[in-house]
C-alpha cells in the first residue's frame, strides 16, 4: 500500500498498526505474544470509539448501534487471516463445545450460499453471521475490525439496507472516522506483516470460521 496520498490522522493510525505488525511479526511462533498486538491494536480502536461516543453525546449526535440492534450483522463481512485466527482461537477457548459446533454448522451453511455468488452479489446478500446468537455476537471481545469501526448515526438507514439491499442509493449512516482509523490500522499492521513474508489473507467471515474450526490455525 502507497502511504503518500494519506491524511495526518491517517498516518498516525497506519503507523500504530505498522507497529503493531512488527511486533507480532516478532512473535509469530508465540500464539499468546502475538495475540497480544492484536489485541492491543483492538483496545486502541476501542479506546477511540468510546471517546467518539462521549464527545457525540455531548454535542448531541446520535449514535444508534446498541445491544439487540444487529441488521450489521446480517450483511457480509471480511476478515483477515490472523483476524479469523484470532476469532476462532477465542470461541474455542471460550464458548463450550455445543456453541462451537452450532457456530461451525451455521458458518458451513453460509459459506455453501455466499460461496456461489459474485463479489457484487456477496455484498447483497443478507444472512446472519454465524456468531449472532439471540441478537447479539457471541464473540464479542473477539470480532474482527470490520465490526468495530462499524457505527450508524441512523437506525432506520441501516434497516433500509437490510430490507432493500439493490438499492444503489441507500447505505447505512456511518460515523466516517472510525472507519478511517480502524482501515489503517489494520493496513499498516499488514504491510508490517507482508514486510516480515507473513501474508494475510482475506476470508468472507463465515469462510475462515469454517476452515479455522475445522482445521485450526493452517488458514
């Protein structure tokens, strides 16, 4: 990736996850030292999006994404190689062997749908994600960035994309800057990783949980 053309902010954030990447890059045969950076590149994004909730509130602007509310999740969703690694080390580790094979069922059903499809078409079609249980992630602390940075200022758009998804002109109402930062972070933290011949590739969601929970960390 070419880093001339980026702004100030975006910099800051693409070296952050550069950083990161070097570090994990460092770590790459220490599972826990590596998921450390990832989750240290999770808590800062996380850290600017309570902030940017806080100054929201007080400046009266709405954010509308809450417990419950999951028309995201029902759309695609990409994540990274070490992204799914993460994710599916943590459902592991954390959910009992009940939940995971419900979530390994689900994430095989998707994939034989979403797998047919055009990229286009991918984009359009609307599926729950295989971690959504009773309106909510089931995983949580773990889900890729993609989920993180994604925050609507307007409920009723996100609802309209749900429902209406062939219409061009209608896209959620989603707060610009945490996209922004989220993006480079994880741009830098995968030229850091490229930089160390450790490619990362791109997985549809339920894709990488399908492998990953049937054949561990070989993504």
């Amino acid at each position: 990736m070419t880093t001339n053309n980026l702004t100030e902010h975006e910099q800051l954030f693409y070296n952050d996850g550069f950083r990161l990447g070097q570090e994990a890059a460092k770590q790459i045969t220490d599972e826990k030292a590596f998921f450390k950076c990832i989750e240290e590149m999770h808590l800062a994004i996380d850290q600017l999006i309570d902030s940017l909730l806080v100054m929201a509130k007080k400046q009266e602007i709405a954010v509308d994404c809450k417990k419950g509310c999951a028309w995201c999740c029902h759309q695609a969703v990409y994540a990274n190689s070490y992204e799914v690694h993460y994710l599916g080390a943590y459902i592991q580790k954390n959910l009992k062997p009940l939940a995971q094979t419900e979530i390994l069922q689900r994430a095989i059903n998707k994939d034989e749908q979403t797998s047919v499809l055009k990229d286009e078409d991918v984009l359009k079609f609307k599926s729950p994600c295989p971690i959504l249980k009773d309106g909510a992630c089931s995983a949580y602390h773990a889900r890729p960035m993609a989920c993180r940075i994604y925050l609507s200022m307007n409920v009723n758009s996100c609802l309209e994309f749900y429902k209406n998804p062939e219409n061009d002109e209608n896209y959620p109402a989603l707060l610009d800057f945490p996209l922004s930062a989220g993006r480079m972070m994880n741009e830098g933290f995968i030229e850091a990783l490229n930089a160390s011949e450790i490619f990362v590739t791109e997985f549809r969601l339920e894709e990488g949980l399908k492998t990953f929970l049937t054949k561990g960390s070989n993504l």
